[in-house]
C-alpha cells in the first residue's frame, strides 16, 4: 500500500506546487465572448474618434453598453491609414463594469486619396484592464469588419459607420 500511496501524494504535491506558483491559471474562469458593436466616427475637438453601441455574450449572459476610443496612435502614409498596436477601446456596461481592449496588430486600411473609403477593417487585441465585473480580466479578441466613410467635396465627415463582430475570450478570477 505504501508503494501505491507514494506517487499518488508526489502528484498532489506537484499540482499544489502549479497552482501557487500559478495562481491566474489555476484560478481563472475563462468564457466565450462575442459582440457586435455598431460603431460610428464622431469629429470632436479636432479628431476623429471611434465609438457606438455595444451588443455582448459572455458565456451565456447578454450585456449592452457602449465602445469609446481612449489612445489611438495613428499610422499614415503612401495610401494607407489606420489604427497601430497600442490603440485601446473602452468597453463600459454600466455601473462601473468596464474592460479594455488594446490592439496587438496593427489595423491598416487603404485610403486611397479623393475616395470613399469602403472595406473591411480586422485587428488582434488582448483585454488590458478591467473595473467593477471585469476586474483583473485577460483574454484575448478578434475583431472585423465593414466600414463606410465618406467626406463631402467640402471636406466634412458625410458618414462614418462600422460595424464589428468580435470573438474570443475573457478570463477572470
């Protein structure tokens, strides 16, 4: 019996032994998480600025809240525009339940001078904060989708939509 008994409890102490020096992963409850937000630009201040509306599944629970644009390092030049790594969103579901995304690929688009921007945008982001619910969240989350942006002759904003499917998964204690 005391053949048997050893392995068994050299096991348990290995597992113990994971579970503290990982506590995040030993810990975590991770769920599926999709969302379609309904995205629009805004001209404030002198930018342009991302944000909209906000439909989530996490598991099996649905949220509705709104996206905002928070750090958006800019990335112009030869035809192309868009969003560089670092770029983060501000999900925010009320009562102080927010996570945010931050990019982990650069999201380009081409901008080709003169024309309505028609196409289709994607990204890479990992959850880098969360408050409330979603505090010490992780996970990681595509995003993509179409866009329309059109500027009058006159240089004004005419309409600026996305609208984005996200999928991935969000992690917490």
């Amino acid at each position: 019996m005391r053949g048997r008994l050893f392995p068994a409890m050299r096991a348990a102490v290995v597992a113990a032994a994971l579970m503290v020096a990982m506590p995040g992963w030993a810990q975590q409850n991770c769920q599926d998480l999709r969302a379609i937000w309904l995205g629009e630009l805004t001209f404030v201040d002198g930018e342009f600025h991302w944000g909209g509306r906000v439909v989530a599944v996490i598991g099996e629970e649905v949220l509705v809240g709104t996206v905002s644009e928070i750090i958006v390092p800019w990335r112009t030049g030869h035809g192309v525009v868009g969003m560089d790594r670092g770029t983060q969103y501000l999900y925010d579901f009320g009562g102080g339940n927010t996570f945010t995304l931050e990019l982990q690929s650069t999201g380009v688009f081409p901008s080709p001078p003169g024309k309505t921007l028609f196409g289709y945008y994607r990204d890479v982001s990992r959850i880098v904060d969360g408050k409330g619910r979603f505090s010490n969240a992780s996970g990681i989350v595509a995003q993509s989708g179409p866009y329309l942006v059109s500027i009058t002759d006159t240089g004004e904003l005419a309409v600026a939509v996305y609208t984005a499917e996200l999928h991935g998964k969000i992690c917490m204690p």
